[in-house]
C-alpha cells in the first residue's frame, strides 16, 4: 500500500470566478516548501450532568479551513501569490520583460482553490474560496528565501482523483540572499543584518449560521504592514529618526537583472526608539520594529513590482 510522500506532494492554483466555486479548469502547478493548510473540526465536551463519572458523547463544532504555505520567492510564482494578497495588478510592456505593479487598499480581493494533492495514495484536498491573508518574508545574507503566505478557505472537499483537470507547470526562477537589498528613501542602506517584511489584509471570517459548518465568506479588514531592520549601529540616522517621529520610504528588492526583480516598497515608515544594548565585545546591534502607514504620494501604504517575462497575471 502506498504512503504519501511530501517530495511527491503537488500544489495546484486557480482563481476563481465566483466565491466559494473551484472552477474545472485554468489550474496552475506552484513550487512549495510546505503546506499547512486544511480543515479542522475540533469536538466539544458534553457539559451535561446525569450520567455518572463518564461523559455523554461529544458535538462536532464548527469547520475552520486555514493555514500556511511556505513559498519560494521566485520570480514567477510570485505574481499568483500578490495577486491573491493584494489584487490584480497593472502591467505595462509590449513584451519581456513585463512589469508587474500590485498596490495595497484594494476593497476587495479575489479569491482563489487550492488543490494539495498526495499521488501515490492517491488522494486530493481541494480548498475553496480562498483568501491571503497575509505574507511575511524574512532577508538575511545566507540561505534559502521564502515567504509565507498565510491563507483561509471556505470549505475543503476531498477525493480519489484530481480535480483541477490538465495544470500548467510554473517555471522556477528563484531569487538568492545575495540577491537581496534594503533602501531607505531611495539610497542605499547599509549595514543591514537582517530584515523582515509582514503584510496582513486582517481578513475576517463572515460567521453566520449554515447547515455545513462553513463560513459565508471573509470581509478585507484594515490591512497591516510592518516588520524589523536589524542593523549594524554605524551611525545615528535611523535613530535620530525615531527620536523625531518623522517617516521615510523602505524598499526591500530582490534582483537577478534588470529584467527579472521583485520590490516592496512602504511608502511611509516609522521607527521606534530601540535600545542600544552592549552584550559583549563585537559590535552593537540596534532592531527597530518599523510600522508603516498610508502616504499622502502615493496615496497607498505598499507598492509590490515584479518584473519578468510572464505577459499577465
């Protein structure tokens, strides 16, 4: 008898047409780390008295579907997951290599199935009107990029065969650490040790009552964004910005060329005061746990540009 493998495990993409409907075809195969989403049904106790020392059977609860999918930042598949965080995007080229512009403030995101498939046993979870929620990513001068996307879904129906008809396979095109660049205000910045970008849309579960257990659908919250910059501390100009309240502009890039990059940008940043701790002899470290907001030019608080050969998203 067969086992499910994770090297064998496939991830298969689609957005849908209509809220809480897998559409039968259009499915594309995405690259993943790992896979932590699906159903869960926990049971409640009985609270009943009467019978004794031993319990009355326990009531099924309600179906929460979510989790998090570990992803490479690729240059490709990339563009499916900022769709489905931030909407469609704007893109501008007559051919490769395209751009592709994502904002953050849409009121309203598409939403998407998701299809974890095991081969080998063989069986299918198809997940159901899926949302983003929300993306963090993590730079750091050595080792493997990744982002994690965290996901909710309606529903999760489950089967012997496929249900995505014939995917189309997404081209691996990964960004390394070296890759890998912060700017404040459009410089430079050095002495970067690590950085972390987190972005949530604060999606909220429509909780109403239904004969299956699931949600009616999730409402787009007020969005999020935030993360840390752990520098060297060479000097005071990120302090001193702290110090004064004022703002700056952050931009986390990675790029292969010029035809091929990937770029946040926080439009509008503030920096907390952070402790300058000495823990021994080698250099002092500063974490500033920056929080961003929406700009006055542009009026939007992230901007995401992806440049590559794909023509749309």
């Amino acid at each position: 008898m067969a086992r499910a493998q994770g090297s064998r495990a496939q991830a298969l993409l689609a957005f849908e047409s209509a809220y809480g409907t897998a559409p039968a075809s259009g499915y594309l195969k995405v690259p993943f780390a790992s896979a932590g989403i699906g159903a869960a049904q926990p049971l409640l106790d009985s609270e009943l008295l009467g019978n004794g020392r031993d319990p009355f059977a326990p009531v099924k609860d309600a179906i929460d579907v979510d989790g998090d999918m570990v992803v490479p930042v690729c240059a490709v598949s990339m563009g499916y997951w900022l769709k489905g965080l931030l909407g469609a995007p704007t893109t501008t080229g007559a051919s490769a290599p395209y751009t592709h512009t994502f904002v953050s403030g849409a009121a309203t995101l598409p939403s998407m199935a998701l299809e974890i498939g095991h081969p080998d046993v063989p069986f299918y979870s198809m997940y159901s009107g899926v949302k983003a929620n929300m993306l963090t990513i993590n730079m750091q001068r050595k080792g493997l990029i990744t982002a994690t996307v965290g996901l909710i879904a309606q529903g999760e129906t489950t089967a012997t065969s496929s249900a995505a008809g014939s995917p189309t396979a997404t081209v691996l095109q990964r960004f390394g650490s070296f890759n890998g660049s912060v700017q404040r205000n459009g410089s430079d910045l050095g002495n970067i040790v690590s950085a972390n970008l987190a972005y949530s849309n604060t999606l909220d579960r429509v909780e109403v009552l239904r004969d299956d257990g699931k949600i009616e659908g999730l409402d787009e919250g007020v969005a999020t964004l935030g993360g840390q910059l752990v520098a060297r501390f060479d000097g005071a100009a990120l302090y001193n910005q702290a110090v004064d309240g004022s703002s700056c502009s952050l931009s986390f890039s990675y790029e292969i060329s010029a035809g091929v990059k990937l770029t946040f940008t926080a439009h509008e940043v503030y920096l907390p005061i952070p402790k300058k701790e000495v823990q021994g002899p080698a250099g002092v470290q500063v974490t500033f746990d920056w929080q961003a907001s929406k700009a006055t030019s542009p009026a939007r608080m992230m901007t995401a540009v992806l440049t590559n050969s794909v023509a749309a998203y």
